[in-house]
C-alpha cells in the first residue's frame, strides 16, 4: 500500500523517534473505545461550545486564533489583513478563554504538553497565526506573540507578502510562483531563534522549497492537499511533500473536498488516498490529519445537511474571479465543498476506523492519526 521510505532519509529526522512517541498511556476516543494513539489535527479553531473540544475526541490540536483588520485604501476599497493589532488582540482573548477552562484545555507552549494533556484528560492547543502580515516588518515582534503564546506561524495566507510568495499569487500573465524573500529567511531565522513552527499552508510552492533549505528545524504544511491529484494552485506538488519530509516535517491533508478529488460525491475513500499519497511521496512520518474547518465542520455545510450542490454555491463567485485571471485549477468549477462523513465533529475516529478497514499498519495509524503532529512538536517546541 505505502511505498518503502529511504531509510537513510528517514534516519535524517531530528529528535525523538516514532517509537518512543508512541509509546503513551491509553487515551479515549469520542465513542470512548480505548485507543493507544493521540488524536491530534493540524488545524482548527477554539468553539463558541468547548463541549465540542470533548466531543472530537482531540488530545490536542493546532488552533487559528488570527484575526482580521479592514484597511481602508486610497481607492476607496476595504483590504481585510491580519495585522498585529487584530491579531494580538485575538490571542490574548483566546489565551485568557483557555486560562478560564483548565478543567478542558491546556495552552500548548512545549511539545511535552501533549504527554500533560494525555495524562489529565484535557486537550492542549497550540496557537497559530495564517500569515505573518502580523509582524508588519518588526522582527522583534515574533518575540512579542511567542510571550503570548504562539507556537505556529505561518508565512503567508493565500496571496503573497514581504516575506514569501503566495500560492494565488498572479499577474497579467496569470499566476505565479514567487520565491521566499529575504526578509522571509530573516523571519525565519528568528523563528528557528525562538522555537516556533514555520508553516508553508497557502505558500508557493518555490517559497516552501525555499523555506525548507532556509529553517534549521523541520517545517509543516498544517493544512493541504497534495497537486498530483487535484492539479491546482491551492494544492502542494510531490517535490514541496517530499521537501517537507526529507526536513522532519509534517504534512496535515485538510478536508475542504474540492481540493481533495475531482469525483462528485466526494467520500472518506478520497480522504484516505490523499493521506496515503503524501506518505508515499514525503514518507509516513510526515502524512497527518488537518482540518481548516470549525470541530463541528463546515457550518453552512452543516445548516444545509451536507447539501453539496447547494453549498458549493457560496464559493463561485470567489472561484470565478481567480480562473479571469488564469490561476492554476480554478478553470474547473468546484462541485462539492465536504465529504459529508467527515463534517462532523467525530471526524477523527471516522478517519481511524477507515484506516483499519484499509488494512494500513497499526503503526501507520498510530503516526497519521497524531504520532507525525506529536513527534514534531516534541522536537521544534522546547
């Protein structure tokens, strides 16, 4: 099923090893079969309901607290950006919300905070920011948010900045692969400084190859979806999944489905081959489980009963800007938004449950369903 990894290029994985990851007291799915291995996502966000942290069945995850800002422009247009005001502001709130409820989570600074969270039945988030627009040139405020607790940031979101190249980028000519900056390699060695996770989601792909040789520490994709089977920008080449492996890094396969399979309807089946794709290409220590939605799923999905062609609908007009301008992948109109299976808040052991009945390896479940997050964790955040 999965390719045979380079050994050697394995061997090149920093820190502790899968085994010793692995090796955790028992945990507790949603349903509440015991399980040996931790639930963790690549990507979420705190619920208005922290029944739902429970619910999921996560012994920790990566959490967006970004925020935005509208930005009045000469022109008279609005530009929405995460800016350092928007965005230390969000933190501190999301901070303070996890302060108030230690009795269900705990602030992810260490990696080692997952063992806690395993050991008190309580589930550790790890802050992330998408786009480092937040540092607005001041090096020093990477500082300023790693105090505050962000442990993940990433680069870039969708279009490029000052530091890394956009994976929607485009010009006259259409769109574009524009490299990391050298103000991106700065931000990044600061980064490496304060042991904080550099995430490549939403970059080039010539930004996160650049970014792999520029980082002294892996690098993560925390959400995306591999090229070589939906052929669009939004989506990593092999050569950007192997670079992320070959670095120690993970690799998180998001669900939003049109980025994940042309097929209509969308099933688990389509998650399953992604995840199986990237461990293929980049090595099973760095195929993970990310999200990029709410822990209950879509909302507008989910107010529609995972209605897929009534709720795609709310993407055509974005989508059909961007295929005007000749962006790779957005020629072909999306059909599907979910995979209805997975829209749901007990998505993880449904992918768990898949992946036995696929017959793959207890011990690559064991690294898909959390032990890749846990063991790149453990070595980037001390």
């Amino acid at each position: 099923m999965i390719k045979a990894c380079d050994l050697h290029r394995r061997q090149l994985l920093k820190g502790l090893g899968a085994a010793t990851l692995l090796s955790q007291l028992p945990a507790f799915s949603a349903q509440g079969a015991v399980r040996r291995h931790p639930y963790i996502d690549g990507l979420s966000f705190l619920p208005d309901d922290l029944a739902d942290v429970k619910a999921s069945g996560l012994d920790a995850f990566i959490c967006d607290v970004s925020d935005i800002e509208a930005i009045k422009q000469l022109d008279g247009t609005t530009n929405y950006k995460r800016t350092y005001k928007a965005c230390m502001a969000s933190i501190k709130q999301a901070r303070q919300r996890v302060a108030d409820n230690p009795q269900i989570l705990l602030l992810g600074e260490k990696g080692t905070d997952i063992d806690a969270a395993l050991d008190s039945q309580r589930t550790a988030v790890f802050f992330q920011i998408q786009g480092a627009d937040c540092v607005e040139g001041d090096l020093n405020l990477v500082e300023e948010f790693h105090r505050q607790g962000l442990r993940v940031l990433q680069l870039t979101h969708h279009y490029g900045n000052e530091y890394a190249g956009g994976a929607l980028d485009f010009d006259a000519n259409g769109g574009l692969n524009k490299p990391l900056t050298a103000r991106g390699r700065e931000l990044i060695a600061r980064l490496n400084e304060v042991n904080m996770l550099v995430d490549v989601s939403h970059s080039s792909p010539q930004t996160a190859l650049d970014a792999v040789k520029a980082s002294s520490a892996p690098i993560i994709q925390s959400h995306g979806a591999a090229r070589a089977l939906v052929k669009h920008a939004r989506c990593s080449p092999d050569e950007v999944i192997r670079a992320i492996g070959d670095s120690g890094g993970v690799f998180g396969v998001f669900m939003m489905s049109f980025w994940l399979t042309y097929r209509n309807p969308p099933t688990l089946d389509d998650y399953i081959r992604q995840l199986e794709h990237v461990a293929n290409v980049g090595g099973v220590e760095a195929a993970a489980i990310a999200n990029d939605f709410p822990l209950r799923g879509q909302e507008n999905l989910l107010k529609l009963n995972n209605d897929n062609a009534e709720g795609v609908k709310e993407y055509l007009e974005w989508w059909h800007s961007l295929a005007a301008k000749h962006v790779l992948g957005f020629e072909r109109e999306p059909r599907h938004v979910v995979i209805p299976e997975l829209n749901h808040i007990e998505r993880m052991s449904r992918i768990d449950d898949a992946l036995a009945k696929a017959r793959f390896k207890a011990t690559d479940r064991d690294r898909f369903m959390g032990g890749n997050w846990q063991r790149v964790l453990q070595q980037v955040l001390v």
